[in-house]
C-alpha cells in the first residue's frame, strides 16, 4: 500500500515537468484510485468558475482500477474500471465506455541513484495530443499518515508519530449497471472516484480530502462533479452505506 505523488512527467523528447496536483492511493489488495488535476484548477470546490468546463480541462487523468505485479518482472499493470480518457472519448463519439475501452497502461519501475523517488517508464496515450507516446514519470512514495497538504513526509520516515504506528485502510466499492465507484482511505487522505451513465448522460466525480488530527475536520482539496460521496465523519465505522441512491459496500 501507498501514497504516491507524481514529481514530473516526460513525453518522448519533451522537457520533463508536472502541470498536475497528482496522487495515487493503492491498497494491500491492489486496489487504486489515480486523479491528476491541473495545479490552476486545484484545490476545487463545487460551485467554482470552472464548473462549466469540460471535465479534461480540469484533469489531466482520473482512474479507479487494480495493480498489478507483473511476475518475474519490475513491471506493474494498471487495469481500470473508470478511466477519464475513455469517458471523453464516448462523449466525443457518442460510443459506450465499453467500445471505447483501451488496452492497460504497463509501467516499468527503476529506482533513482542517489534518491528515494522511483522512475517509471513506458507508453501510453499523451492527453494533450491522444497518441500513445513514450513516457518517463518520476513519483515518490509518502507516510499517509504523517504528510499534510501542506508537508510531505516521505514513506517509511517519521516525524511525529511513532514507528510502529498502524496505518488505517479502508476500500470502498459501488457496483450497478449504470455505475461504479471507488472510495479509500489510506492513513488521513481519502480519494474517491465514481462514474454514471444516466439519462444518456455520462457523469464523474471525484473526492480528495485529508484528514487534520490536531482539528479532527476533514479537510477537501477536490470536490468535483455530480454525485455527493457518504459523509466521511460517519463513514468509517460502517461495513456498508447506501447514501445518494448508491450502495457503497467495504471490501477491505
């Protein structure tokens, strides 16, 4: 399990850089959510001026989905269940989700001489351009339970707490035939992605809070979209929910 956050990203023979706020949770059972959200829209509250636009020029990518170890191998295999890309594809097409579905993302990961950040390379669709396209991305793994939004503490290194410290876990899923979604919690950050199909209408919405000890509030960076996510001051005591016309049910 992790906390990752993206340092910098480099297409083909472009400069390296990083235009998104991007944080991946993954869980012991290798369940993710991924949401890369511009630096200028971030953080993002219901209601701000940028609701009416599209949600691919509020974020670079969104995704809930699996990882997946490669064996033999240091590559990770990333399937998704929600994908932005392919959401925006649909609505462009006036196809399904489904006809729109593309192959899973394989990264290859190096470590960094001389640094506690990893490497990972291969190919993938460039959002900006929608032609797969080699890619380098350097991430580091945080202490979910010791970074704030406003400090990183890296994994495995300790500031105010102790070591042995239990880091908390909690997965939530929804499943129907016209939606699904994924809500975890890995130390004090929550992230939470879910997508609809109503009414010919395709939905997403997305949740980013961290939880502030010393307030006990639970503190948003990401509000987006249609859909209302379970109250996160109740939710975590509870082996299921249904809440906003979804049944959210704990799978680990």
């Amino acid at each position: 399990m992790v906390l990752s956050k993206r340092i910098s990203i480099q297409w083909s023979s472009e400069q390296a850089g990083e235009l998104t706020d991007t944080l991946v949770i993954s869980t012991p059972k290798c369940f993710s959510t991924d949401v890369r959200i511009f630096k200028k829209h971030y953080p993002y509250e219901k209601g701000s001026d940028s609701d009416s636009d599209a949600m691919d020029k509020i974020f670079e990518f969104v995704s809930m989905g699996t990882e997946i170890d490669i064996e033999g191998t240091n590559q990770v295999q990333f399937p998704s269940e929600v994908n932005l890309q392919e959401i925006v594809q649909a609505i462009k097409t006036g196809k399904s989700v489904e006809e729109c579905k593309a192959p899973p993302d394989i990264g290859t990961f190096w470590p960094i001489e001389g640094s506690e950040d990893r490497k990972e390379t291969g190919s993938m669709v460039n959002p900006a351009t929608g032609v797969c396209t080699d890619y380098v991305e350097v991430w580091r793994s945080l202490n979910p339970a010791e970074t704030t939004p406003d400090e990183e503490v890296r994994e495995n290194h300790w500031k105010n707490k102790k070591e042995d410290t239990e880091v908390g876990v909690y997965t939530y899923n929804a499943q129907e035939d016209n939606h699904r979604g994924r809500l975890i919690r890995l130390g004090n950050w929550v992230q939470a992605v879910f997508y609809a199909y109503t009414n010919g209408k395709h939905e997403l919405s997305v949740l980013r809070a961290y939880y502030d000890e010393s307030s006990g509030q639970w503190q948003y960076l990401i509000r987006y979209g249609p859909y209302d996510f379970p109250d996160l001051g109740t939710l975590f005591d509870k082996e299921s929910i249904d809440f906003g016309g979804v049944s959210w049910t704990r799978v680990e």
